[in-house]
C-alpha cells in the first residue's frame, strides 16, 4: 500500500490542532500531560496513517463503482 503525503499528514495535523483541548483536559482534571497523553497521542497518530491511506483507497475505489449509499458487499 502507497502512503500518499497527504494519508502522512492529516494525522499528524489532527494531532496538533487537538493539543489545546488535551492540554485543558489535563489542566482540569489535573494529568500529567507526557505520562497519561503525549505518548499514547504520538503512537495512535503513526497507527492511523496507514488507516487513513486503507480508507482513503477504499473511498475512491467505491467512488470509481459510483456506489451511491453503504459499503457494496
């Protein structure tokens, strides 16, 4: 499976335009940021990479089948 840049980076610029609300989550409920989030934050983000590129492939190809509603089965 090809990665595009763009399966790359919409993970990460989802991870660092959620960081204010994960910084006042943990401001709130008193978390360390680095031992209950960040770690757990970066490793999701390198796991939905190749996500986002399985469903961005899958997405077109059901666009190419012109599939108006649902997942053909």
């Amino acid at each position: 499976m090809n990665i595009s840049r763009r399966d790359f980076w919409r993970p990460i610029f989802g991870l660092i335009a959620l960081q204010p609300l994960v910084l006042i989550w943990c401001m709130y409920f008193d978390l360390d940021y680095l031992q209950n989030l960040g770690i757990f934050s970066i490793v999701c983000t390198l796991y939905l990479i190749p996500v986002y590129a399985w469903y961005e492939r899958k997405c077109n190809d059901m666009e190419k089948m012109q599939a108006l509603v649902g997942w053909p089965y």
